[in-house]
C-alpha cells in the first residue's frame, strides 16, 4: 500500500484485551520499524504512563488514544480518540469502565448458569475486562480448548453467555471526546453492523466525527478506496492500524500484525493540527 512503513494508530496492551505490556508493545513496535505508535485500549488510559516511559529513549513517539465502546444502531460500534485530555477524560471513562465491569460479571453469572463456573482474576482500578478474558479463562478452566471455541459457544453476539454493551450512544461517545480535546475517529467502519457506511457517516459526521480509519486489515482494497473518497467528500482525516492485539498462547498475532498497513507518519501531523485546533476551542 504505501512505501515508508512507519505510523501504528491502534493497538492494544494488556490495559485491555492485548497480550503485550505496554512496554512490551513499545520495543515491539520499535523492532517492526514503527516511529509513531497509538495506544488505543479499550475504555481506559491506562497504559498511556508506561508507555511513555518505555519510548522516552527510543526513537518512537507516543500518540496517546483509546477506543471507546460505544453503540449505534443496537449494534457495537469503536471510536478511537486521540490527543484527549486525561485530566477532563478520567471521570466519564471511570463510568465505562465500571460499565464494562458489570458487563463482564454478568457474562460470569450467565456461564454459572450454564454449568461452567469461572473466577476472573483481579485486574487494577484501570484495566478495562472483556470478552477475552472470559475466553481465557475458560481456556485455563478446560471448558474449552481456545478462545476462539468460547467465542462459537458462548461468548459471540448471538450465543447464550453474550451480554451487550451498557447504552452509550456512539453520537455521546464522539461528543464526549471532542469536549475532552480528543479527535474522535470511527474506527475499521466496513466490520459495523448496524447500517452501511453510506447511510451512517453523514450522522456522525454531523455529530462532530473527525476521521475515518481507512487503513485496517479487515478492508479490501476497493473499501480502502470508497473510504479515502468519503474522507476527501466530506474533509475527514485518515487514519490507519493494525488493530494489533499481541501473539496469542499459541504464539500467533491476534487480528492484524503489527504495521501491516504501512500507515506513512505524513497522516500524523494533521491529527495533532485537528486536536490543537479542539483544545484551543475550549
């Protein structure tokens, strides 16, 4: 896709559903080549501090992000957001993330139910649970053999144990971004499910939405191209990442591989110019 592979706008640390430490996703993200790396957990900040820490010698900057669960349509939608202000973000997110933690008990209660008893283990005050836990879980349980079996059996959106995410709409979730100084972007747009891209982004666009993550493992080429086209129509920022979730027990990359869409860092400098541009509006 592109020569200079050198921008990763979206990862995940074990602050979420990633296998690595934010340290180790820093001196990976090193070794792939990578000169600006996002952190983009779900719901939380984080790792945000060790990350910093591990980049301060290296020749890596740090973008700090995240991804929202948020909700459109009744079906689950991500908006990535970056640049916001941790101070004005903490309070809303410890909202989420407490949302996320009874979510997280009630697909507990539903696998008890179930006849498959499961004790979470402890995570600190602003680490974000979700279904993957459950899913390893059960793997150390021997309930199942992979996460993958949890997911087909019991932890996918149409299966017994699945619980949905608390209400918060996707039109909130890029309002709360924008009045904390982030730049909301909606994240790997062709996986939603709840309408067509077409239809959706005017409403968001409407409601204040930034960017488009053009650049992901789950677009086809022909959907990379509608989305630069819907990013030049309507003056939205491109942005683009793997997605990258760490190696799996098995040693395999979970989702995308880390630079795998070879995102130029030239996609950088306008996402800090839009969130100088929210932050001076405040």
């Amino acid at each position: 896709m592109f020569a200079s592979p050198m921008l990763e706008l979206h990862c995940h640390t074990t602050c979420s559903d990633g296998t690595l430490t934010p340290t180790q996703l820093v001196w990976r993200s090193h070794q792939a080549g990578i000169r600006a790396l996002a952190i983009t957990d779900h719901d939380t900040l984080q790792g945000w501090d060790e990350a910093f820490a591990a980049a301060a010698n290296l020749p890596i900057e740090i973008v700090p992000g995240l991804e929202l669960s948020t909700v459109y349509n009744e079906r689950s939608m991500h908006i990535l957001g970056f640049y916001p202000d941790r101070n004005r973000l903490q309070a809303p997110l410890k909202e989420r993330l407490d949302g996320r933690k009874r979510r997280a008990q009630i697909m507990v209660d539903k696998l008890a139910e179930l006849g498959y008893p499961l004790t979470l283990p402890e995570r600190g005050e602003g680490m974000a649970p979700g279904r993957p836990h459950i899913a390893s879980a059960m793997v150390r349980a021997g309930y199942v053999s992979s996460s993958e079996e949890a997911f087909d059996r019991f932890l996918g959106s149409t299966k017994p144990a699945y619980v949905g995410y608390e209400k918060f709409s996707a039109i909130e979730g890029i309002e709360l971004l924008l009045s904390c100084g982030g730049v909301p972007v909606w994240a790997h747009p062709f996986l939603f499910r709840g309408g067509t891209v077409e239809t959706v982004l005017p409403v968001l666009v409407e409601a204040g939405l930034m960017g488009i993550e053009v650049y992901h493992p789950s677009h086809s080429p022909s959907e990379v191209r509608r989305l630069e086209e819907y990013c030049e129509f309507f003056g939205l920022l491109r942005t683009g990442g793997s997605d990258y979730h760490g190696p799996s027990a098995a040693g395999k990359d979970n989702h995308g591989t880390l630079n795998s869409e070879k995102v130029p860092i030239d996609l950088l400098e306008p996402l800090k110019r839009a969130a100088e541009v929210i932050k001076k509006g405040h």
